[in-house]
C-alpha cells in the first residue's frame, strides 16, 4: 500500500495523497489535500482498482479530472461533449 501512496503521491504531484484503508471489502478512499491542507477531492476505490496497473492509470486520469473540475478549470458538460464527440468519431469509423 505504501508504494501505491508514493507512486500516487508523484502522479498527482504538487497534491499530498493519503490512502485510508475503508469499508468492510477491502476499498480505500483516497484523498487529495492542496498545499494549504484544504481538501481538494475525495474518492473511495476497490482494492483492485490500485494494485491492477492498468486500473491505476485509470484512477489517476480520473482523479486529474476530478481535481480540474474541483478546481473550476474544467466544467463537468465539457467532459460530456468530448464522451459524446469521441464516441460518435467510433461509430462513424464503424460505417
């Protein structure tokens, strides 16, 4: 779990990231604090989702993403339209 912290700890840098072992299967919530210590996001992920690499990634994508919105550097419609763009980009790439 310690190594899951730091290499979080440098993905999501200059935010410090604590890992707090919660709920009765095994989930962790992972915390992100601004330099100030002001909590900036909060969010609870299954075990699986921080020691599967490929999932990690995952959870650090969208934990960047979650931090923009936080932050009012990114509205949650944006997000919206750019899921809707890409996946008609996938379906007209289908035709």
């Amino acid at each position: 779990m310690e190594s899951i912290s730091l290499l979080l700890g440098e993905a999501l840098s200059p935010y410090q990231v604590t890992l707090t072992p919660s709920g009765a299967h095994g989930e962790c919530l992972v915390t992100l604090k601004s330099a100030s210590g002001a909590i900036v996001v909060e969010r609870l992920f299954n075990q699986a989702q921080l020691t599967d690499k490929r999932l990690l990634t995952d959870v650090v994508d969208g934990l960047h993403r979650d931090v923009l919105i936080a932050e009012g550097r990114l509205e949650p419609c944006v997000i919206a339209a750019l899921r809707n763009a890409a996946q008609d980009k996938i379906l007209a790439s289908r035709n």
